[in-house]
C-alpha cells in the first residue's frame, strides 16, 4: 500500500518496489499495488501512479494498481479480489 499523497516518496517506493521483485522466492508472485487516500485532493490519480512506479517494464509477472480508500474501504475489495484470481491463474 502506498499513500497517493505523499509524492515526496514515490522514489522510495520505487526503490522498495524494485527490491521486492528481485526477491527470487517472490518471482512468480502476482503484484497488487494499493494506492490509498484517492479521496483526498491533489491525491495521484492512478495512470500517473503507473508512470512513476515504472509499472508498464514490469513484464514477469501480473500486477494491477488499485485507487483505495481505507477509511471506507473504497476499492480493497476490488484488489482482493483481482490479486485473488491472479493467483488461482499462476
């Protein structure tokens, strides 16, 4: 999970996110990238959140991002529910 408003440390997630992937235990692992607060203004909208994770050169496994909301749980279920059918895929 990542805040969408704090843009400050997009590429200390960025590098965090790179880490993980080269984990080899985590290779095949379907990727769900919660991107929380989308209700906030000035929030990241979702494509742009792409963009800057580099997400689109990730080609070895799946992987989706998903605008959420914890206060109301806006959108966690959606991404449960895609990161649970991506792994019945793998």
């Amino acid at each position: 999970m990542i805040d969408a408003c704090d843009k400050e440390k997009i590429p200390i997630v960025v590098q965090e996110l790179t880490s993980l992937l080269e984990e080899g235990e985590l290779k095949s692992i379907p990727l769900l990238v919660l991107a929380n607060k989308r209700e906030f203004e000035g929030s990241l909208d979702p494509a742009t959140l792409v963009d800057l994770l580099d997400l689109t050169k990730i080609m070895t496994r799946h992987w989706t991002l998903q605008a959420t909301c914890a206060i109301d749980m806006k959108g966690v279920d959606e991404g449960l529910q895609w990161l649970t059918e991506a792994m019945e895929r793998k």
